[in-house]
C-alpha cells in the first residue's frame, strides 16, 4: 500500500485558523500597542488576530521579522496589495501563506504561480486554496511534483476534466488518488481498474461509484485484496458475492457472509 506523505515544511499553515480562533477577544486587544511592541511574539499575535484592522496590518508586513510577516501573509484582513507586495517577499514562508490565503485574490495567486511555478510549496498551497481560479488549476494539473498534484485531487469540486488527465499519470501515487477521489466517475474507475498497480486497483474496487461491470471483473483479480475489497463494497451484487463466497482465501469468504447477513 502506498502511504500519504505530508509535506512538513507547510503543516504549520494549518494551524493558523486554530491558533488565532484561540486568542482573546478583540475587546481585550490593544492592536496598535500590540503592533509596535519590541516582543517578536506579541506583534505576532497581532498579525494573526482575525479582528486586526488592515492599517495595523498594513504597518506589520513592514517587520524585520519573518514570522510576522508570515502572519500578515496569511490573515484573511490584509488587503489584496499587500498580499501582492508579500507574494514578492524574499523569504519562501512568506510566499508560501500568501499562497494559502483564501482571501487573495485571483491576480495575486496567477502571479505568484507565475513567478514561482516550480516551488513544491507554492504549488500544494495554490492546489488546495479555495480561492484558486480554474484555469490555473488547470495549469497546475501539468505539474511535475506528485504532492502538487495530490493536493489537487483532494479539492473538494476538482474538475472531473484533470481526474480524467491525471488518471493517466505515469506516477502511481497521483493515480492512486485519483482512484479515491469521490468524484471520480464509473469511466474514470474503469480505466484504472486495468492498472498495473495494486494499490491503485484495490480503491477502485471500493469506491462507491465504480460500475457493477468493473466490480465483476475485479472480483476476478490476482491480488486477495482487490478481492476483498469487492467483497466490502456495498454496491457489489448478489451474483458477485456468491462467487466471491468460495474463495480461496477466509477473510474473502468472511466478508461476502459479513454482508449477506447485513
């Protein structure tokens, strides 16, 4: 089986949401104190508040500091101009949240893509913000780095036209997504229940939305667990149980009684 592989360097990212949801109140906040304090920290909290007013925002994607300005990067506030002047930053951190940040604009995100097309952690941020105009998901589906093309897998409404490109991948690892992606259709599933790999195999003949027809003939497959996992499948007929019923191998038989008595 294949395994996932987070890419740490950008984890932090997604905590942001977190951390700032857990400050005090605005009420309880003097920004513009907070703002100019010589505490790196304290002016961090301030870049990552929610209710930061853009001015103060503004002031703090001036800092020397690098973890402040990722903050500013990343607050859903900061206004589109400043994201685009942080898109520049020297820093790759910096870059990085203006790439999550949903609240960039569509300009700001072409742009950055543009410049930095090449940068893993440019393109699985970019991959997976919302706000990511399709046509540079499409751009992005051409992306060399598998992790890239993971993440854009994994977006909620992913065009069914790059499920379609990527299901050709020469990467097991994208196609194998692409195999677990909901949205992936019974002509998708189909073709890649023909696939050389296993792991690829095995979440086709899960998924919900695979076609009895390829069901059947996985039913037929070499590997024990493409078997079994027809078996599981909810949507797997009568017809194909019963045959799946005296298998050679017990969890196959197992699962196929599992369900009938279901």
């Amino acid at each position: 089986m294949i395994r996932e592989i987070s890419i740490s360097a950008i984890s932090i990212f997604n905590m942001s949401k977190t951390r700032s949801s857990k400050l005090f109140g605005a009420g309880d906040l003097d920004f513009e104190k907070l703002s100019k304090s010589k505490y790196v920290s304290r002016r961090e909290m301030a870049a990552q508040h929610v209710r930061t007013p853009p001015n103060i925002l503004i002031g703090l994607s001036k800092d020397n500091k690098q973890a402040v300005r990722k903050w500013v990067a990343k607050n859903p506030n900061t206004p589109s101009e400043i994201l685009l002047k942080l898109s520049h930053d020297p820093k790759e951190e910096v870059r990085v949240a203006v790439a999550d940040n949903e609240k960039a604009s569509a300009d700001v995100l072409i742009d950055l893509y543009k410049r930095y097309q090449n940068n893993k952690y440019v393109g699985v941020c970019l991959a997976r913000n919302k706000a990511t105009p399709k046509e540079l998901l499409l751009e992005l589906s051409d992306c060399k780095n598998r992790y890239v093309l993971g993440e854009l897998i994994r977006r909620k409404n992913v065009p069914i036209k790059i499920l379609e490109k990527l299901s050709c991948h020469k990467h097991t690892h994208v196609r194998y997504h692409v195999a677990r992606c909901g949205r992936a259709n019974a002509k998708i599933l189909k073709k890649l229940s023909k696939d050389k790999e296993p792991a690829v195999r095995i979440y086709v003949a899960r998924h919900k939305n695979t076609p009895i027809e390829t069901l059947a003939n996985l039913s037929l497959d070499k590997y024990s667990w493409v078997r079994a996992n027809v078996a599981n499948n909810p949507n797997t007929p009568k017809d194909i149980l019963t045959s799946l019923a005296v298998d050679d191998y017990q969890e196959i038989r197992r699962a196929t009684l599992r369900i009938e008595r279901n």
